[in-house]
C-alpha cells in the first residue's frame, strides 16, 4: 500500500476553460491515494506541503486535450530523478474521463515511486522505458504501447438515387471496428417501399424494391467531439420487380454489383452516443434491365449512384 503520507501537488499547463473538468483529475488522484491527498496547486507555488510530490501536466490540445504527459518529482530530494509519462487520447474519449486518466496516471507514478524507495530501489532515470507504469498507461491508451479496438453501431436512414426509377428512400444498419487510424465496416441496407416504373403508355409496369450488403475499409481522423473518415468499398445488390398493368404479371429478382466511396462525419453527444452523416458515391458494376413482353420500354440501373445517409451511433 501507499504510505498515508503520501502527497501530490499538481500543476497544470492547459487552456483556462478546461478548469471546470480538472476536479475529475484531482477526485480520481485522490481516490487512489487517499482522501485529499491530490490538490491541484497554481504553477510555481512553493508551499506545497511538506514530503509532497510534485506533478506537472502538460496538455496539448485546447479545451479537449488530444496528448499530454505527466512529470513527477520529488522537491525534497534533488538527486531522486524525476520520470515521465506521454499519454495520447482516442478521439471518442469523453473530455471528463481524458482528465481523470491523467489523475490515474499521476497516482500510479507515485504508488510505483513510494515502493521503489521503500525498498532502496534505484528510481526509473528520466524518460526511461519500463519505469514502473506501463501496465496502467496501456490500458488508457498510451501511444507508446498497445493500440486499442474500438466498435461501433450505426443506424441510419438513406436517400439514394441511380438506383431505382426514382429517388428513394430506406434503412442502413452498420457495424464497425475501428484499430488505430484505419476502420473495417459491414453493412446492410434496404429500400422496401415500391418504385414504380413505367414501361408503356398502357399502364404496363413494374413496382420495384432494393437490398444490399456489402463491405469497407476506411482510414479516420478527427479531434475532440468531431470525428470523420474516407471508405472504400463494395455491395452486393438484389433487385426485385413486380409486374402490373397486364394480364399476366410475375415477379424477377436479379443480384449485381457495385464498388462505392464515401465520406462520413461524426459528432458526440454523449460516451456512447453520436450523430453521423455519409455522403456516397457509387459505380453500378452491373445494371440488370427489367421489362414487360411486347412493352416499347424498359428499366436499368443509371451507371453511377449516390447516397445520403443520417442516422446515430452507439460506440463502445
């Protein structure tokens, strides 16, 4: 256990407005060491109390930190060598909890450092590897060791065109994992209201319906509660026609293809709640034709397509 008497000062370097979430740093600290025993202290202040440590955050980032390191020294001990920390955030970390890893971070330096001198051990030299911490900066995303797996569920509604006689309107589920800066997707999507077309001037035609899944690969970027990507991928589509206007009507189904781009952004509500907007652009691989026998006219797919997708999306 940590000795009681163990103490930290805490100064921060950050912009004024992410004052109001350095309390989650300063509770988290103290949960770990001890009640009260983390305060934060205004930079340069001598009177931090006696046998305290002193920790100095830097971070980077305006008022959602995107990096940020912890130093800890000892001010009563010129020659214990002070160590360091880097701590590098995902984009989808809540600011709150950025702040609150850093007291964790800060907590598990001086645990490490209080038993190292307990037992005469050799404090870890200045930005040295392996100096007591690296289990714990792991597990809150520290750019030096292991790169996390994220998940998300997305659920969106979808405006296409090209794809059907006219626009239309439908539903897309997604599932995406996310590891590091790139991002694997699997989806499914369908339009089952009825587009018509018309295929004479009789009134012959046919009421057509659309469905697809397909498969990504996208490569992300963002900062603070904004996050956006760029996707590449394919579908694989069914058609399905029904014909009217005649006196013998039937049904056709035909699969194809289609290789797409798109564009998406993403905003945070909450932990696990965001709104998304995809812009897509498609090439129709295939483009099935549909046609009533003895009908002057007929419908196919146009050769390039689009889409509009708004929806929510739950990380996690």
């Amino acid at each position: 256990m940590v000795a009681p008497q163990a103490c930290v000062a805490v100064e921060i370097t950050s912009s004024p407005a992410a004052q109001e979430q350095w309390g989650a740093l300063e509770s988290r600290c103290s949960d770990i060491l001890g009640p009260r025993r983390c305060r934060i202290v205004m930079p340069g202040q001598d009177d931090v109390g006696a046998g305290c440590w002193r920790a100095v955050v830097r971070a980077e980032g305006g008022d959602t930190p995107t990096d940020a390191s912890v130093e800890l020294s000892d001010d009563t001990e010129p020659a214990h060598a002070p160590v360091r920390r880097d701590v590098t955030f995902r984009a989808n970390d809540a600011v709150q909890e950025r702040w609150a890893t850093l007291g964790l971070v800060i907590a598990a330096l001086v645990t490490v450092e209080e038993h190292s001198a307990a037992e005469a051990a050799p404090a870890a030299a200045w930005g040295s590897a392996g100096g007591g911490f690296a289990p714990v900066v792991e597990t809150h995303h520290d750019a030096s060791t292991g790169v996390p797996v994220d998940g998300e569920l997305r659920v969106s509604g979808v405006g296409a065109l090209g794809f059907l006689p006219a626009s239309s309107v439908g539903a897309r589920v997604e599932l995406s994992v996310t590891r590091g800066p790139f991002e694997g997707l699997a989806r499914a999507e369908t339009f089952p209201e009825n587009n018509r077309a018309s295929f004479s001037s009789t009134g012959a035609g046919g009421d057509l319906q659309l469905w697809a899944a397909g498969l990504g690969a996208c490569a992300t970027g963002g900062r603070g509660r904004w996050s956006a990507r760029t996707c590449l991928g394919g579908d694989l589509l069914r058609t399905t026609a029904r014909g009217f206007g005649v006196s013998e009507t039937s049904v056709d189904r035909a699969w194809w293809e289609s290789v797409w781009t798109g564009a998406s952004v993403e905003l945070r509500l909450y932990r696990h709640l965001a709104l998304t907007l995809d812009v897509e652009a498609a090439l129709l691989l295939e483009r099935p034709s549909f046609a009533i026998l003895g009908a002057p006219s007929a419908f196919r797919p146009s050769p390039v397509g689009g889409a509009l997708a708004l929806g929510v999306a739950v990380p996690f």
